[in-house]
C-alpha cells in the first residue's frame, strides 16, 4: 500500500511539474500576454504564418486568353498592315471640314523623322517591366507577373487590332494637299483608329506602376512612378501628334485601352479576403469568331 501512494504521489509531482512548465512557456508567449491584457484578437490572428502571395493565377484560364489574344493580334496584324491603296479619286475627295473640331488642327502636322523617332521608347519599353525583377519580393513572383504582362498585352492586342480592322480611318497627314499622292493613298495610312504605339506605352508603364504599388502599397515612391507612366503616355501621343499619323481622339482612346489593361490586369488577380464576383474569360462567338467574356456574380 506503501508503494502505490509513493508512486501515486511521484506521478503527481511529475505532473505538476509539466504544468508549471507548459505555463512558464505560454507566459512567454506575446499572444497569450495580449490575451491576458484583455486583447480580442483572436489566436488564429496571432499565429504567425507564411505571407499570402499578392497574385493568384488560375492558369487553366489566363493561357488560353493569352494563346487567343496573341493569335487574334497576330491574324489582325497580317490584315490591317496589307490593307490595299486608297483610290486617288477618295483621296482627292477628302475634305478636313468633314473632321469633328476636336481633331481637325491635327491635320496641319507631319513629320516623318518624329515618325521614326518614336518607334525607338516604343519598342523599348516592351521589356521595361523587368527591371521590377530587381526587388527581391517581385522577383520571387517573376514567373506570375511575366504570365500577367503577356495577359495584359493579349487584351490590348485584341482590342487594338479589332479596331484597326474594323475602323478605315484616314491618318491626319493624308489631307495634306502639298503631300504626294503616292504617299498618301497608301492603304497603311487608313489606320488612324486608335493609336496603338499610345497603347503600348500606357500598358507597359501602368501595368508597372500598378504591380509596384501592390508590392509596395505604403512606398511614396509607387506615385512616382504613375507620375513617370502618364508622362511617358503623354510624350507618345505628343509625337505621334507631331508626327501626323493620329488625331487626338485616337491617342486619347489608344491612352485610356493601354491603362484600362496595364492597371486591370493586376488587379484581376490580386489576392482578396473575399470571393471576386467578377472574371475575363476566352470566349467562342456564335460566328466562329474568337472573344472574351465578362461574368459578374450577383
């Protein structure tokens, strides 16, 4: 009898002396000494975990919207670039009285050296994104914010090439009386509609801006940067201005698609603590034609 109380005894000692362990380890716990000061957070707040990605990607949907969007670029591409000579007689014909007020003062410009000029930061600010890559939280996502990039060209490709399909309108210089007609009844110079180099520039610079900002959303510098996209916009469509090839309304349109797609791509993906109700998908039109579809979830 003896020798059951003492082992009685023992394993009660022992316990005790795991309790007052456990305790002198959750006293030394920040969440447990806020729990005790009376704080509502809650523990699952408290518990420290690994940090939630900024972008989500559903691949299953943003590849085939990029394989459709580059391929109905690039079918557009081969159409509106080989588009045949106006006939002189339309050109003859051309009155710029006929042009809304907004846009006609445009035609007193051309400038082929501005012309040539602006395709240099055109075709170098494609890659201009990649210097994000510098930051060591970005470049951790390189992989998901280069799938966004071509994403956010894909929209801006379909809907430039769209338009330039569908819409003949005359660059401003071909009302240029003292021009040649061999230059200005070229079929090129029918798409006016909208200014795609504009587009670009907005797309790269914004969607830079935009993934900066997500990245870095309390750094004074994210300004700096939308400041330097919107100037970069504005330089693009002041020499497509000077250069003759597009009307003010085309470079506003050609502004407002590059920075609809450069800032609504990431935010498409952004990571949220509640259901996104709406989404981009590829779509197949009752015409055989390609698209995207918008759904919104009420």
């Amino acid at each position: 009898m003896k020798r059951i109380l003492f082992f009685i005894l023992l394993s009660a000692v022992r316990l005790n002396a795991q309790e007052l362990t456990t305790i002198s380890t959750f006293n030394q716990s920040p969440a447990l000494e806020q729990r005790l000061a009376g704080d509502d957070t809650t523990i699952s707040d408290e518990v420290v975990s690994k940090p939630a990605k900024v972008y989500k990607m559903n691949y299953k949907t943003v590849v085939p919207i990029i394989v459709v969007g580059f391929a109905a670029t690039a079918y557009s591409f081969s159409v509106i670039y080989k588009k045949p000579n106006t006939p002189d007689a339309t050109i003859l014909a051309l009155n710029k009285d006929n042009i809304p007020a907004f846009d006609r003062w445009a035609t007193q410009f051309h400038d082929l050296n501005m012309d040539r000029i602006s395709y240099y930061p055109f075709y170098a600010v494609m890659p201009l994104p990649a210097i994000l890559f510098i930051d060591k939280k970005m470049r951790k996502d390189a992989g998901r914010i280069s799938i966004m990039y071509l994403e956010a060209f894909a929209f801006t490709g379909v809907i430039y090439g769209s338009s330039v399909y569908f819409v003949d309108r005359y660059r401003p210089d071909v009302y240029n009386t003292t021009l040649p007609m061999s230059y200005r009844h070229n079929g090129n110079y029918r798409n006016s509609f909208f200014a795609g180099h504009v587009a670009v520039m907005a797309t790269s610079t914004f969607f830079m801006a935009k993934v900066y900002d997500d990245y870095h959303p309390e750094s004074s510098w994210k300004w700096v940067i939308y400041g330097g996209a919107a100037a970069a916009t504005i330089g693009m469509g002041y020499m497509r201005l000077e250069a003759g090839k597009h009307f003010p309304s085309d470079i506003l349109t050609g502004a407002i698609v590059g920075v609809t797609s450069g800032l609504l791509t990431p935010a498409l993906h952004k990571t949220r603590s509640h259901p996104q109700k709406w989404s981009v998908a590829p779509a197949l039109l009752n015409n055989g034609s390609t698209g995207f579809s918008f759904t919104y979830k009420l």
